[in-house]
C-alpha cells in the first residue's frame, strides 16, 4: 500500500480510532479497545509497522490500572505545552485571534454536517479527525494536510518524551501523505516557570518605565495560589 499516491485510502474507521485514542481514556474508552484494533486491522489504512504500534498503544491502554493511564493522560497532554492536543494553542497561544479562528472552524465543520456538543472545543485534534472522518478520502486528506505542520510538532514532542501515543500523530501524518519524520521543538518550559507570579506593582517603583514619575499602569495578573478558588482541570477531553 502506498500512502503516498493519488488516491488515498479509505480510513474513515482509521480515523474515528485515531480520534478516540487521543480522548480521555476513562472506563467506556477502555471497555471498547478490543473493537478499536480489530476495526484498525480490518481496513488495513495504515502501514503494518504502524498498525503493530497502534495495536500495542491499545492493549497497554487497556490493561494497565486505570488510574495510571489517566494520570499519564493528563501529564502528557493537559499538564505539556509543547504536546497540547488543542491545534490553535501552537498557533495563536492566549492571543485574540483564537477566538475568530475558532468561530471559523466551526462554520467548516458545520458546512460538512458536523455540530459539536457544547463542551467540544473545535481545535482539539480528536474533534478534527472526527470531521475528517466525515469526508470523502481525497478531501479528509486534504483537510489533514493543512494541519499537518502542527500534527509534526506534536509527535515530535512526544517521541522527546518516549511516549507510545507518538504513534497516533504518526498515523495521522501517514494519512494526510506525509511523512513522519520528526522536527526540532523547543524543550518544554518548567511548570512552576510557565506558572510564575510576577510581582503586582513592582513595589510601586517607576523602575523601567519612559518617563519615571509618570503614572504607572496598572497590570492583571493571575490570582495568588492561596486564593479561596483554585482553578482546576477535568483532563477528560471525550
């Protein structure tokens, strides 16, 4: 099988597998991982080397404790900015034009007949797989093509990390007829760097500024950890 010719494969199956794996792996995911791999072998989408992988990813998934292979999720992809599965982080970060591109996602998937539940964030790359599932093979490959880039900085990441979900972005690679062939990424922030308090005022001194004396803005920044709410993250992307 050539991944690389013309016609691209039928992989609707392959996909929403893909998609799936990339989810919270909580108690329903786990139940199914046996139909997952007989659904990966049936299609036959995907190059054997890769369906060996793949197969291994879901027997270790769903054998090993459950609370290690949440923890694990959460580590790697809620807990890492350089492996985060949301595409428009690695593009637009926490700037404003996330916002649009998000707005513009959705009016594509509803063109293509797919509407996302009201906790479904358009960019996650579980979500972007379930659309391309959706689609005839020469337009899903296209559809991947274009976040292709962002789909070699992800697996890239992971392979730094040693981690067997590298395959996954490896598969979706091979099925937007690309190779998966790893990048240079920039290592991964510390957590309490990412996360560091810079002082409210600066002690209230002109230090720094144009025209010392003049009136000093006035910057937000995130609340203290000792505040009364502390933010908190569910992990569970399905």
């Amino acid at each position: 099988m050539n991944l690389f010719s013309a016609s691209p494969p039928q992989a609707r199956l392959t996909l929403r597998v893909l998609a799936h794996l990339l989810r919270y792996p909580d108690s329903e995911f786990r139940a199914h991982t046996g139909e997952m791999q007989q659904a990966l072998q049936a299609e036959a989408a995907l190059p054997a080397a890769r369906l060996t992988e793949l197969d291994a990813l879901l027997k270790q998934l769903g054998t090993r404790p459950a609370l290690d292979v949440e923890s694990d999720y959460v580590e790697l992809f809620d807990r890492g900015r350089r492996t985060a599965l949301h595409l428009f982080e690695h593009v637009h970060g926490d700037s404003r034009d996330r916002g649009p591109a998000m707005i513009d996602l959705i009016q594509t998937y509803e063109k293509g007949g797919l509407y996302l539940g009201p906790a479904e964030l358009p960019d996650h790359l579980s979500v972007v797989l379930e659309f391309a599932s959706t689609q005839p093979p020469p337009q899903a490959r296209e559809f991947l093509g274009e976040i292709a880039h962002i789909v070699r900085v992800i697996f890239s990441a992971l392979l730094g990390r040693q981690s067997p979900y590298a395959s996954v972005l490896a598969a979706v690679l091979e099925l937007a007829g690309e190779k998966a062939e790893a990048v240079a990424v920039a290592p991964e922030p510390e957590i309490d760097e990412s996360w560091a308090e810079p002082a409210v005022f600066g002690g209230c001194s002109t230090e720094g500024q144009a025209k010392p004396g003049a009136p000093q803005p006035i910057r937000f920044v995130r609340p203290s950890s000792h505040a009364s709410s502390t933010p908190t993250s569910t992990g569970a992307q399905a």
